[in-house]
C-alpha cells in the first residue's frame, strides 16, 4: 500500500450537518478524519500489523465542542452568551468512520481487522459493545494482541 491521502469526501449526520472526510493511508498507518466548520469532530486511527491484517488503535467522537469564532463580533457575542458545547455523537458519525475503515480494508485485501477494549471506554460509551457487534465484530477476552489493559478483543473476518 502506498502513502495516499484521499480527496475529501462528504458526510451529512442526522441532524443534516455537513462534514468532510479526510483519509491518509500509508503502508503502516491509516487515519479517517471527519472535519465540521474546520474542527476535528472524530477520528479513526490504525495501523497495518500483517498484509493481511488492520488493528484498529482508536475511534472517537467529540462529545463536547465550542467552535473557534470566525471573526471579532462572534467571538465578543460568545463571551457575552457563552454557548454550550455540542457533543457530536448519536449522529452516526462513529459508524461512518468504521464503515469507510473496512471498506478500505476490504480493498487492500486485508483478511480480519481487529481492536481492543479498555474500561475507560466503556465507561466513555456504556453502548461500544453492542455498537461493535451490530456491525460484526466478536468481543472475546482479551489476548495477547490486545492492549495490558483491555478488558475485552474486538475482532472481525473481513
């Protein structure tokens, strides 16, 4: 696999908020970025461990985002009215993400894609188990492969 970085492509959420993807493959490292109003909303990261294999080594969706202002005005309204934070996920931001992972891995031949689990994500989103086995993934004790603190594998036969 060679060093690529895709052209943007575009994603609109459920609440018809537009974003840009922005994938950088080389032959160790994938990262997809989802981008709104320039900011980085979620992330994706991996790397390549085998030709034959894809270790996913995080996946996140902000979950508590003040946008820079894009000019003076704006900016001395938000010191007047300090807007709340936006949290991002519920959107389907995450499963885009995913969903884009594995089909640039089914491209590249890849035969399984796996990850870890730790407590500090579940306890980041109670759901990730069965948000990860609604899209075909087992969750197995953890092995050898998986992080000193993970409590569960994720794995998927591509």
């Amino acid at each position: 696999m060679k060093t690529n970085q895709s052209a943007d492509r575009i994603f609109i959420d459920r609440k018809r908020r537009k974003y840009y993807l922005q994938v950088n493959e080389s032959t160790d490292f994938f990262t997809a970025k989802l981008l709104y109003r320039n900011s980085k909303i979620g992330e994706i990261k991996g790397a390549f461990n085998s030709p034959d294999e894809f270790l996913i080594s995080d996946i996140y969706i902000q979950n508590n985002v003040i946008h820079k202002p894009s000019n003076l005005l704006i900016a001395l309204w938000r010191l007047i009215f300090k807007p709340k934070p936006i949290d991002y996920r519920q959107n389907g931001l995450g499963t885009y993400l995913l969903q884009t992972t594995l089909a640039i891995a089914r491209q590249n031949g890849l035969k399984r894609i796996y990850g870890s689990l730790t407590q500090e994500d579940i306890n980041n989103n109670p759901n990730l188990i069965r948000w990860y086995k609604k899209h075909g993934f087992q969750v197995l004790p953890p092995s050898v492969e998986n992080l000193k603190n993970s409590i569960y594998g994720i794995s998927m036969d591509l």
